[in-house]
C-alpha cells in the first residue's frame, strides 16, 4: 500500500517531498517489523518443528519462508489426516457448479480455504515448474493436452502441497528419483 502511494506521487506530476520521504520511512519502519516477525517465527518453528522445517526445505520450489508458513498453518500437518484433505483445506480443489442439465459452470478450484496458503503455494509453483521434475512433467502434460498454463500452475501447487504432506508424514527428505509402487510403468 505505502509502495503504492510513493508510486503515485511520482506519477502525479509534483510530488510532496515531505509526503515521499514520510511515506519512504513509514515504508523503511514496516519492513523492519516483518523481518523481525518472521525471525521470531522461524526461531519459534525450529524449537518445535525443526526437523520438518528442514524435510520441508528439500523440495525443489518451497523455500525456507514457505516451509514456515506451511508448519505454521497445517499445524504441523498434524490437523490432516489425508493429502486430500490438506488440499481441500488450501482451497485448491475442483468444484463443478452444475444444476440440472441447463445449467453448466466450467469447473474451477473451490477457493474455499485458506487463502494465504493458496497464494503462497502459487507462487512457489513458477519455482517448482523449472525444478521440480514431477511437477514440470505434470505442468508439461497438461499444457500440452491444450489446457490452459493457469490450470497447470494449480495442479503444480496441488503436487506440491501433496509432496510436502507425504515428506511431512513419512519423516523422510524429498526424492527426486522415487517412484511410486502404484505407478505402472
């Protein structure tokens, strides 16, 4: 928001030094107040979830502040007995709206669940598309069926989400090369 406004200052012509460079400092103070917030929070997720925290690190796409972030709002993924239930929880499941035979929605992600969880997931799906290689085959076979990039994204989140549920509940590190015994091949 601060960004936003120093931005159109900018762009209105004149700006206020007074008004940019108090902007500029509130803008300076609430990063300091993150980052300190998020050092608190890593120091409180080592203390109880540290060798999570470090399984979680291995996947190619999360980074150290989604690690956190995942510990943080699945609890440790202790509230979740299922993948499925985790991803129904992050909102990322279809949802087809359908009454009858007239009426037909295009099916879509729910959305109904945490939010921040979605968005950070997202994010970290552009990541895993280039370095995770079960997600970059998953987003390449969807494209190129001639689905849309943005349906490959959310499936790529999906995949993440259900990597670091099964990491998070075997207490093993992630594995490139692993091979389910389900999958034919």
């Amino acid at each position: 928001m601060l960004k936003n406004k120093i931005h159109g200052e900018a762009v209105l012509g004149t700006p206020s030094k007074a008004v940019v460079s108090s902007l500029k400092r509130s803008l300076k103070q609430l990063l300091k107040e993150i980052k300190s917030l998020e050092e608190k929070l890593l120091i409180l997720v080592k203390a109880s979830h540290q060798d999570l925290f470090t399984r979680l690190k291995t996947i190619p796409g999360i980074g150290r502040k989604t690690a956190i972030m995942l510990i943080v709002l699945t609890g440790g993924f202790e509230r979740f007995s299922s993948a499925r239930e985790l991803c129904s929880y992050a909102g990322l499941t279809p949802i087809i709206r359908q009454s009858g035979s007239s009426v037909k929605g295009r099916p879509r992600i729910s959305k109904i669940g945490n939010q921040k969880l979605r968005n950070l997931l997202f994010m970290c799906s552009f990541t895993a598309c280039k370095y995770n290689k079960a997600c970059r085959d998953l987003y390449e076979r969807i494209v190129a069926k001639g689905k849309s990039k943005k349906l490959a994204l959310i499936a790529v989140c999906n995949k993440l989400l259900k990597q670091a549920f099964a990491i998070a509940k075997s207490g093993l590190i992630f594995d490139g090369a692993y091979k389910s015994t389900l999958v034919k091949n």
